[in-house]
C-alpha cells in the first residue's frame, strides 16, 4: 500500500506544472524559445550577422575566466559573439597539467592568432572561498581542483589571518588571479610564442560584482617585460599589480613575491641574470 502511494506520489510531482517563476526541467522549450527571439533580434538589428559568425572566427582575445555564471566574458567586456576565444573553469585556473586549458591556448595562440591573454578572477569566488574554509580531507573533485589556490593561501597565511573572512577572500581572490598570470607566462605554448617573435600580451584583471567593472590587476606581459634577477625577477613580474585600486594590494605583491621566488633561485641566462620574463621562465625549468 505504502508503495503504491509513493508511486502516485511521485506520478504526480510529475504532472504538477512547475511553480511561479521555476524553470519546468521537464522541457526546454522556454529556452529554445527564448533562443528564437535572440536570432530574431540579432537579424532584425543586422542581417548579415550569422553570415559574418559562419564565414570566419578570428577573436584578437583569450578570456581564461571563472565557470560562475554571473561573470560572462562576453557580456562583461561588451563585446559581440566571435570577439572573444573563452576558456572558463572552476577558480579560473591556468595549470601547465590541464590539458583542456593548455589546448585551448594553444589553439587560440597558434591558430587563431590571438594577440592579448586575459585571466580574469572575481571577488567572492566560491573557489577561493572553499580554499579557505573548505577542509583539506574533504573528498570530491572540487576540493583537487582548488588545491593551487589552497597553495596560494599557504603561502600567504600571515596576511590572511590578520584579516576579516570576507577582506581575506578578496585578497586571495587577487593573489590567486596573479598565480595563474604567472602560469600562463610561463607555459610552453606562450614560451614558444615569445621566443619566435609572436605578439602577445599577457594580462590579469579581477572583476567586482557590486559593480561590474573589472579592474586591472597585472600586465601587460610580453616577451620584452623587463625582468631582473633571482628573487627580483619576481618582483618584477608583479610590480604593476602595485596599479590596482586596492588597499592591500602592497601585501598582496609581497605575498606573491614569496610564494614563486623559490623556482628562480636556480639555473643562470646571460651570466646569471634573466633579462626577460622568457628567460626567467626558463632558467625555472633548469
């Protein structure tokens, strides 16, 4: 008796049509409608719109961003579809062993040619967030992918616990966009780029939702980036970082500066001194 009723039950949440304002899962015709519209409206303002889209992609940018849905590269940059290469991930990560990301710059580098790499993070990550509060044996994929920003929170675990939960997320959400800058100058596919005279601009900006103005947080860095030596090579790299409208950003360099200094102590360019953010990255990999 009991499980025939649970079977009514459940037939009936089936049939209910969704509440007030809820999305019915069941189906996506308000989405393919709403789909409709938009290729509408699109030709209404411009027919020729779809046929430029179809004869040709040729973004001048890559936007390594943040999955969460409030932060749209596209919409945050006002700019049109095939304007923009997009890779998007948990955390807007960069790491040398995802090969989705390092595919995607890849391709966006060598085959779309773009010119500037943006990393793009944004205050009141939850990535950042859980780094800080979520436990470290806590199992799930989620809690692996967030270990670099966890490494980054290490790292600067002075200067965050002299702060307010929220002023700490902030700070790490900054410090965690500069990690992946670095990350991105330092791959092989930009390190190739760079060493055959390729024009590209590295960049990290961090994107406020109170407001929805991204701010510059470092670059641009090319090739050329003047670079010096050992601990003030990485100084160096995050030097403009000091342009960020920020009260903690001094902190926030120095947190950096401590954290990637140790992978530059080794190996020599040019009689021992890097002169560029290229040859910096290489004298790591000695």
């Amino acid at each position: 008796m009991a499980r025939k009723r649970a079977k009514t039950e459940a037939a009936a949440q089936q049939e209910a049509p969704p509440s007030e304002g809820m999305f019915d899962h069941r189906s996506l015709d308000r989405l393919l409608e709403s789909n409709r519209r938009w290729a509408a409206s699109q030709l209404e303002a411009d027919p020729q719109f779809f046929k430029r889209l179809v004869e040709q992609q040729t973004p001048e940018f890559l936007w390594i961003g943040c999955s969460d849905s409030r932060v749209p590269a596209n919409q945050i940059m006002g700019l049109s579809p095939g304007e923009v290469f997009v890779q998007r991930n948990v955390g807007n990560q960069a790491g040398h062993t995802d090969m989705n990301l390092m595919a995607c710059l890849e391709y966006a580098v060598k085959t779309l040619k773009v010119k500037t790499v943006i990393v793009c993070g944004h205050y009141n990550c939850g990535a950042v967030r859980a780094a800080l509060e979520l436990p470290s044996r806590t199992p799930g994929l989620v809690n692996c992918w967030i270990s670099d920003i966890r490494e980054a929170r290490n790292q600067a675990a002075a200067e965050l616990e002299a702060l307010g939960p929220d002023d700490a997320v902030a700070r790490l959400c900054e410090l965690n966009v500069l990690r992946q800058v670095f990350h991105v100058c330092t791959s092989p596919v930009v390190q190739s780029a760079w060493a055959e005279g390729t024009e590209l601009h590295i960049w990290g900006l961090i994107y406020d939702l109170r407001d929805g103005l991204a701010k510059r947080l470092a670059g641009p860095f090319t090739a050329s980036s003047e670079v010096g030596g050992d601990e003030a090579t990485v100084q160096n790299f995050v030097e403009s970082a000091r342009g960020v409208v920020c009260p903690l950003t001094q902190q926030l360099v120095g947190a950096v500066i401590r954290h990637t200094a140790g992978p530059f102590s080794t190996g020599a360019v040019e009689g021992g001194q890097p002169t560029t953010l290229a040859d910096a990255a290489r004298t790591s990999a000695m």
